[in-house]
C-alpha cells in the first residue's frame, strides 16, 4: 500500500485579497505535496477557507454584500490566485460547507455531552480584527497586542472548552514528541505558556451571528477559532468517510504563520485529545515576510499582490524567490531588487545558461541529436556523482522542510555543470577528440535531466520546459525515482532548442 501524506495550509480569513505572505505558505506546502507525490506517496494537500466570524461579517457589509457573497467573490479570487501559482492542492475547504458545518456541530455536541465543554459567562477584552480575546494585562494601552487596534470589553454568557484539564497530557506530549513543533526554536515559548497554566477557552458567541450556531442553543454561535481548527479534520472524512480519515488522520503537517502557532500547538492538540483522536505529526511556524523592510498593512498601502509579481516576472521567477531567499522558518524581506538579483544570478546565469550553452553546443556539433557517452574521466565522475546525488541529498532537506536547502543542494549542481563546461571546453574537443565530446554532451544532457527533475516540484512549468527542450517525449509528471538514476538519457533522440528559459532582466529598471 502506497504510504500516505496529508500535508496542510492555513485556511485563510475571506475579509480581503491574498497577498505574498498567504501565497507563501501554500506555496512551500505545494512544493512538498508535489515532491511527496514523485516520491511515491498518496497525498492529501488541503487548503481552504475560514470565513466565519464577526471580521468577515464587517468586511462584507463595508461592500454591501451578505457575508456569504463576499466569501463566494473572495473564494472566486482565491482559487484563481492558486491556479495562477501552479498550486497543486487536493481539496479546498470552506468553513460555510455543510460537510463542515455538520461536523462542527457534532464536534460541539460531543465535547458538552462529555462536559469538555461547559456553559458560563465570559468577560474579557476583545479584538474583533484578530477575533481573539485577550487579558487587560496583554493590551499595549487598550489596544491589542497582535495588530494595534482598540479592544474592547466584553461581557457575555458563553461555552467554555476545558483548555485547562489538558494542561499536564500537552506538557508530556510536548516531552515526548520532541519533533512536534517545527522549528525547534518555537518550541520554548509555547512549553512555558502552557507552563504558566492554561485558562478555559471560550468556544461561543452570543454577539457574533456570522457562525455555526451551537446546535442545542442557537442564541450562540460557535467561535470562529474553534470551528477552525476542525476543518484539518472535516476535510480528511472525520465523521464522514471512515475509510479515508483512517488513511489520511493523523495530519502530518500543518504549515502554519509563526502568530498562529500557539492555535496550532496549544489549542488545537488539547481538542483532539478530548476528542480522543492522535495528534498531527508536526506543526511547522514559518516566519513572516515584510515589504522593503516593512511590515505590510493595507494603511501603509505596500500589499504586494502574487498577480502583480507573477505577471512581471513570470510564476515561477516568483516561486523560486519566496522559496529560495530565505531559510523556511525566518523572516524574509520583498523587494523587486532582491527579486531582480536573484533571477539574473541563479535563473538566467545558472540554470537558464547551462541550457543554452549545452543544447547549442549539441545542435551545432552533433546534428542536435543526444550523443553515446563513451568512457569516463574522473572530472565526469564528480558531475555524475553530484546529479545522481540529488535525490538523497534533498531528502533530508525536505525532511526537515529546509526548502531552501533543496535549491542549495540543486544549484551547486547547476554550478557544478557549467564549471564542467570550461573544464571540458567542449569547443577544443570538436576536432581533437569526438569521442570525449560525445560523452561531455551526454553528461551535461543527463544532468539537466536529472535537475529538471528536482526542480519540478519548485517550478513546475521551468521543469516541463526543459525536459521539452531535451528531447523527452514522455511526461515528466509520469516519471518515477527510479527516474533520478543516472543513464536514463537515451541516445538517438533530437533535443529541441527553445526560447531562452529565464532572458536577463535590467537591473536598473
Ligand atoms: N484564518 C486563520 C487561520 C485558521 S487555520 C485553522 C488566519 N488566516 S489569515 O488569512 O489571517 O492568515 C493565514 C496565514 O497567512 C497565517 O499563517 C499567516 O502567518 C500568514 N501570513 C499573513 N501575513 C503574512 C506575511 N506577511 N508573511 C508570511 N505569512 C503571513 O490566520
């Protein structure tokens, strides 16, 4: 039986457009559902919408619109954008779906019965933006810590989860599976929040009306972090399809923003003990990108929109910077400078000219047709070693999401191979030595096979085009591993020269 990986995003608010830092996270996602798939796993890549609470409701009514047909435009949008970014997700999950809602409820009823939840009365400080109550001791001068607007206070009757009771089975969870929180830096912080002792949650709304109604007392809707959370759930057929939540649950990563780590770490693991369900894997809080140096906020009106980008510079020149420019886990920086400088280096310098200058050399010294390699020289066995390397080498990358480590471990073969070209200076072999320039050609051919290969998960359409260029008739979607060997290049076939994958861009423009 195929081995099963069921990897998440965030489902994000339905207030307003996605920018680059949503586009972020599903993209690093994509790119390890899409290596899983090559690597032989099923895979579930969910991603999705959260578009209950009194936030959405807000925004939709600044439109004019119900809350409902705000979130179906702003869906319209959303899957859009993830058809413009190449994502490759499996299901997209909406928190108003009945399958979702049906599933709360059930969740809600069964937590009360078993009195993990209970009725009380809630006062506290509240921040509709965040949707997120908070303690007076947390607001900077009555406002809230997270994004700066006003709290205010509320006082309601409400259902509480009993976060509380669960305090001590996280903190030997958290003990014994020291691989739960990824990165490891993150982990400190959440152990000593829970360490300082946990407070019962509040789980409904009597003010709220956008929202699943708590099903045995509808003057309450559900919070909207708690119906949430539950969608990882909702979408692997949790109360729904047994056969396939038994395949796919327990999650083996949810990707997360580093603000919303604690929902993830604290929160979410002490639900699903009630609930008396395994835990995901691995929770992984990556970092956050600024603009210029920037935080970006609509007020300061330097929202980078992925469209924008992509249209500049092409998919995946955008998909290769967010992934590549910083380590998965840290903050990052946007700017169409760094953009620029690492599109002219590594895309067309590196990658863009070891194709040109090899498929030239092939068309003009041998006829454009793939050569026999003949012999091998111990300059030829480094360059095999590093391709035929590749997949071992990423593997480890990827088991820790180091994604840019992928690329690292990539491009050091792409450098590899064109210093092999002024190494091997096939240009003094045509008349001297056929025979040696057959098999350099070969050797530079395979390699970017074999790189085509390990860039398709990281710019999938890049990939496709040199594997087009090379001459390969079958798809490159349908390749194995065993793909990844050395030597699969047959000889014979004619390479097709095409446009320049990555033409240099001005960098003073
Ligand atoms: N709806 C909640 C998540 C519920 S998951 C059960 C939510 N939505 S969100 O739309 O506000 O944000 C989704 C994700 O986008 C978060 O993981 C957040 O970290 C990420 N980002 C938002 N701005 C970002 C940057 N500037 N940079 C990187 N990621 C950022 O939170």
């Amino acid at each position: 039986m195929a081995r099963k990986f069921y990897i998440t995003t965030p489902i994000f608010y339905v207030n307003d457009l996605l920018h680059i830092g949503h586009a972020y996270c599903t993209i690093a996602c994509d790119v390890v559902a899409r290596f899983k798939r090559w690597a032989g796993y099923e895979v579930l890549f969910l991603t999705g919408t959260d578009e209950h609470g009194q936030k959405i409701a807000q925004a939709a009514s600044l439109k004019g619109k119900t809350p409902q047909e705000w979130a179906d435009y702003i869906v319209a949008q959303d899957k859009k954008l993830w058809e413009r970014l190449n994502i490759s997700h499996d299901d997209f999950i909406r928190t108003t779906e009945d399958r979702h809602e049906r599933t709360v409820q059930a969740i809600f009823t069964r937590l009360y019965k078993k009195g993990d939840i209970y009725k009380g009365e809630y006062e506290g400080w509240y921040c509709t933006s965040c949707e997120t109550f908070y303690l007076e001791s947390q607001l900077n001068e009555g406002r809230c810590p997270e994004c700066g607007k006003p709290a205010e206070k509320l006082k309601e009757e409400s259902y509480f989860f009993r976060l509380s009771k669960y305090q001590k089975r996280l903190l030997d969870y958290f003990e014994q599976n020291p691989e739960f929180m990824q990165p490891g830096f993150r982990k400190a912080e959440m152990v000593n929040f829970v360490k300082e002792g946990l407070k019962d949650l509040s789980v409904s709304r009597t003010a709220v009306k956008w929202g699943i109604p708590v099903p045995f007392d509808d003057k309450h809707t559900v919070y909207v972090w708690f119906d949430a959370l539950i969608n990882y759930l909702t979408a692997c057929g949790y109360l729904g399809d047994k056969a396939k939540f038994e395949k796919f649950w327990p999650a083996d990563v949810h990707v997360v923003g580093k603000e919303i780590f604690k929902f993830h770490t604290v929160i979410w693991p002490a639900m699903l003990m009630a609930l008396e369900i395994p835990l995901p894997r691995e929770v992984f809080g990556h970092g956050w990108w600024t603009v210029e140096g920037e935080k970006m906020s609509k007020s300061r009106g330097n929202v980078v929109d992925p469209l924008e980008v992509c249209e500049e510079f092409g998919v995946d020149a955008f998909r290769y910077f967010l992934m590549s420019e910083v380590p998965f886990g840290q903050d990052g920086d946007f700017s169409k400078k760094a953009l620029v400088r690492r599109y002219n280096s590594d895309l067309a310098n590196n990658l863009g000219n070891l194709l040109s200058r090899s498929l030239t050399m092939v068309e003009k010294y041998l006829e454009g047709k793939v050569p026999e390699p003949e012999g091998r020289e111990d300059e030829d066995k480094d360059l095999i070693e590093k391709a035929e390397g590749l997949y071992q080498m990423v593997l480890k990358f990827y088991d820790r999401l180091e994604l840019n480590g992928v690329l690292g471990t990539i491009w050091q073969t792409v450098d590899y191979a064109n210093r092999y070209i002024e190494k091997t200076a096939p240009w003094k072999l045509e008349k001297a030595d056929r025979k040696r320039l057959k098999t350099v050609l070969y050797n530079l051919l395979e390699t970017l096979r074999l790189v085509a290969l390990h860039i398709l998960p990281f710019m999938p359409q890049t990939a496709e085009r040199i594997w087009e260029q090379l001459g390969l008739e079958e798809k490159i979607y349908a390749q194995k591993i065993e793909d990844a060997r050395w030597g699969r290049l047959k000889p014979g076939k004619k390479i097709k020269i095409g446009k320049p994958l990555f033409p240099r861009i001005n960098p003073d423009l």
